[in-house]
C-alpha cells in the first residue's frame, strides 16, 4: 500500500463513519485535480469566494443566530419574488449533513428505507443506522421513512418533478415521512426550480393535510458552488411547525460567518449559473466520447445534465487499477467499492478539457492492462513517471504484436514474460485485435505511422486467421521478424536518445530506415516501418493520447 493509499485509509474510522470522496488529493504530492467529488467543474464562483474571505475579518464576532441576512437572499433565490412568503420553511445548516441528521431524528420511531435504484448517498443510511432505525427494501411498507436522492447520486437517475409526485403518491403509505435530496437538482438548467419540489408547495401542504405524508426536500449547496470546505445545507420542511421543531433541535450558530457571506454573494451570480448550464454538458459528453474510444467495453450512466459520469468498468480488478492509476497521475477518482459495495463501478466528476486530459493521459495505462489481461500475460511493474507516457505507448504496441505470438503459440519473450495459455480463447483474442483496430483507426488512418500501425494490426488479424488454416509455420516465421525489429528499433531508440538532446523534428528517415535495419534479413517492410516510426517521442504521444 502506498503512503498515500494509507493516509487516505486513516482519515476514516471505519467503524464509526461511511466513506466519502474528496479525501485524497492532500496525500497526492502530484496532485492535478480532484475527480472524486461532484463538485462545479467551474470551480468556486470568484465573487462569492471574494466574500467569504473578506468576512475573515469580522471573526472576533459571532454569526447572527438567525443567518440573517444570508438565509432571506438564499429563500428570495428559491422563490423569486416569494421569498418571504415561505422563509418560515426554511432553515440553514452547517451542510446538509447536519440537517439530514436533524431530521431523520425528529422523525417517528421505524424503519427506513433507499429509493429504488441501484445505490445512492449513503449519509442517509449512516444517520439512520445511527438513530437505531433498520434497513428495510425500497418497496416496504412498514418503513417509517424514506430517504431519496434526485437526482442519485452515484448512479445519475432521475425522476422528474411529475414522475417524483407520482412516485411519491404511490409507494409512501399514510403516516409515514420522505426526504427527498435535491442536491444535485441546480444542473438540470434554468428551469431546475420549476422541476423542482420545492416549488409544489400546494401538492406538498395537501398530501400532509390528507394522507399525513410530510415530505422534506434537502439541499447541499457546496456541489453547484464547489465550497465543499465551507459546510452549507438547508431544508425546506412540509409545514411551518415541522420547521419550528427542528430549530429548536439545532445548535445556535452552526452557520459561520464565512459561510453566510458567501450565500449572499453567490446568490446573485445569475452568470456562474449560466455558463454550469453551457458548458457542463459539454464537458461530460466529451468525456464520455474519450472513454468510449478507449473502452468500448465500459458502461456509463447518468444524465447529460449532471457533473459526473458513473461507469461500470465490468470488471473489479480493472477498477481497481484505474483508481490506482488516477491516483499515481494525481487525478483521483471515487471507486465504487467502499460505501457503497460495488466494486466494479468508478464515478468520475466531469471537469475543463485541460484537466480531463490529464485524466485521460492516466487511462491509456488502464488500457495497456486490460489489454494485457485479455492476452493472459503475468503481471507488470507500470510505476512509470507520469510525465514518461512514450514507454507506455511502445508497450502497448509491443503487447499488440504478442498478442499475435501468443495465438500462435510461439511463447516467445520481448521485454515481457508469457505464461503458457491454451489456445481456447482463440476467439476471444481475435475479437479484442478487432477492437483495438477500431480504437486506433479514427485517429491515426490520415497519419503516416498510423497507417503503418494499422496495417501492422490488420497483419495481427490475418496472422490469427491463417493460423486457423493450419499456416502456422510461415506466420511464425513473420511475427518473429516483426518482433525482432520492436525489439532492435527499441534498443536502437534509447540509444539515440542518449546522444541526443532536444527532440524537434522527424528522425527517422527513408535513408535512416534502410541504415538501421537493411542487414536485418527477413524482416518485412512493415516491421521496418512499425519499428523505426515510433522513435519519434512528440509524435508518436500526440498521435495515441490526442494532445
């Protein structure tokens, strides 16, 4: 375990709390940016960030004990121009983890029970488990509560407003009370209020008047601002009397003055909103492309809308390295696996292109191992430099080209070790060289290496089919030759670059290519090719990660 791994480990006792994201990136000597958390990709609003600061000043003070003025401008931001009207819903807290706590407690003795999707955050459960509440399944009855997350959190579901009420209509059961989170409802866009609970004040009074069903709807603000240091929540509760009740509950001044400065300044930032909207999206579909490029294998959920993707890699092991891996390229993301049991999940938070490139600069290395996986090679030492991506890149090229060997049954070693494997998986390999032609293709068929990679592909491919025919003899014969030249090209490269410093311009030539390797008898043109192009570092890194 690394020191860093076991640092995060000792922030959490894991006997008393529930894992939570946006831990890591302080252990990280390379940090870059935090992936794991949900936050803006924005970044903090700079007005607002301006305000809190300058508070700083006013801390030999205490807050005001009402949030005044702060909690007037959060309410006129709820209800334009209505604000007032419903102030006696609203209550303020030290994050919505001290108003989840609050108010599940306040709530009558029984169980309690998730919503219906696959997972969600998990704060809920804690603080039920907490209240000495038990578990009960989604559609039970005899739950006392029920705690919600709309839109969920991890898994991107969402119901809209009329589809939440229906919902809500249908698998509550008179007395009985529902938290609805909506922390994550400000991406929706610029009708996020209009599709919102809390704007069903009516419906909300009518169902608590006649089936005694009071519904909550809970709010975290530090993901749609990025303040998650801050700590700011709030609820707004079913009737005015829910609330009293509440607040006599809460500790005077868990707001700080640092926190309510901040409300009154954020609220008016109509611009910070409106670029989340333009460019979020955006962000998230770009995302989404370049994993599905890389792997094709990976399943993504969530809405368009929202500021992170959940992918189901298929696979634990493979999780398990990407997170690893993130973390060694100073990108942390949030596994799937502690909280909340789904090992083969990984949430990413959607960020600018600058920072996902980092991100993805990391996945080519997840790559190289499911790769290596799918060949049945034995496990590699990959703690590369970070900045160092072009041995990464020659060993996936190289791994290619065993790949090919080892349907054949050759067994033969380049830099690698191979262990025995039956030729069963036959199929199964020919289908991966398939795939990887078709993530190759798009980006390096108008490229002269790249048209020699793909035709070294294409080769692999027929290598596997002729292999079939009973040829084995004479391909072997040429996937030695082409892997004789890897080898000596390699060689041949790190000795270059210790003569050479800089790295401007092509260096291998026609004239450069028949020196290098025309003595090598047997060797096919296109190992020459394959070999000699890939000496080239800017290249060859810009033609495989897209810089």
């Amino acid at each position: 375990m690394t020191d860093a791994a076991a640092s995060t480990n000792a922030v959490w006792d894991e006997e008393t709390q529930t894992f939570h994201g946006g831990q890591d990136w302080k252990f990280l000597a390379n940090f870059a940016e935090d992936f794991s958390v949900t936050t803006n990709g924005l970044g903090t609003p700079a007005g607002a960030l301006a305000a809190a600061a300058a508070s700083v000043h006013t801390i030999h003070h205490y807050p005001p004990a009402d949030f005044q003025p702060a909690i007037s401008h959060l309410a006129e931001f709820l209800w334009p121009g209505q604000g007032q009207q419903h102030l006696e819903l609203l209550l303020m807290g030290n994050g919505a983890s001290e108003l989840i706590d609050l108010v599940i407690r306040s709530v009558q003795p029984g169980g309690w029970r998730p919503g219906g999707t696959l997972t969600q955050y998990k704060e809920y459960e804690r603080s039920s488990k907490a209240d000495g509440r038990e578990t009960l399944a989604w559609d039970d009855k005899s739950a006392a509560l029920t705690c919600l997350v709309n839109p969920t959190n991890p898994t991107g579901d969402y119901l809209d407003v009329e589809a939440m009420k229906q919902y809500i209509e249908t698998y509550c059961p008179d007395d009985h009370t529902i938290i609805i989170d909506e922390s994550m409802q400000p991406w929706v866009g610029a009708h996020w209020r209009q599709d919102s609970l809390i704007h069903q004040r009516d419906w909300v009074q009518r169902l608590a008047a006649t089936r005694r069903i009071n519904v909550w709807v809970m709010t975290s603000w530090t993901k749609i601002w990025s303040c998650t240091g801050l700590r700011l929540g709030s609820v707004v509760a079913p009737t005015a009397a829910h609330a009293a009740a509440i607040k006599k509950k809460q500790v005077p001044w868990s707001v700080n003055t640092m926190a309510l400065a901040f409300v009154s300044a954020v609220v008016q930032d109509d611009a910070y909103l409106r670029k989340t909207w333009e460019v979020t999206p955006v962000w998230r579909a770009a995302l989404v492309d370049a994993l599905a490029q890389r792997f094709p294998h990976w399943e993504v959920h969530g809405q368009p809308f929202l500021s992170w993707i959940w992918v189901d890699t298929k696979s634990a092991a493979t999780s398990e390295h990407a997170c690893a891996l993130a973390k060694q390229h100073g990108v942390p993301v949030r596994s799937g696996k502690p909280g909340y049991e789904l090992p083969t999940f990984v949430r990413v938070a959607v960020r600018n292109p600058q920072q996902t490139a980092v991100l993805l600069k990391a996945s080519s290395t997840v790559w190289l191992l499911a790769l290596q996986r799918a060949a049945g090679l034995q496990a590699l030492e990959l703690a590369l430099p970070a900045a160092d991506h072009i041995h990464v890149l020659l060993d996936e090229v190289v791994l290619l080209v065993e790949l090919a060997l080892k349907v054949h049954d050759l067994r033969l070693k380049l830099a690698l070790l191979l262990r025995p494997r039956s030729l069963a998986a036959e199929e199964e390999q020919l289908e991966l060289l398939r795939v990887q032609k078709e993530f190759f293709k798009p980006r390096l068929e108008f490229h002269c290496v790249g048209r020699v990679l793909l035709h070294g592909v294409n080769a692999a491919v027929r290598w596997v089919l002729d292999r079939r025919a009973h040829k084995r003899e004479r391909l072997g014969e040429g996937a030695v030759h082409a892997c004789e030249a890897l080898r000596a090209s390699h060689r041949w490269h790190r000795a270059r670059r210790g003569r050479r410093q800089g790295g401007g311009g092509i260096i291998c030539s026609r004239s450069s290519m028949r020196r290098c390797h025309s003595r090598r008898a047997g060797t096919s043109a296109t190992a020459h090719r394959l070999g000699l192009h890939l000496h080239h570092r800017r290249l060859w890194t810009t033609l495989l990660c897209g810089e």
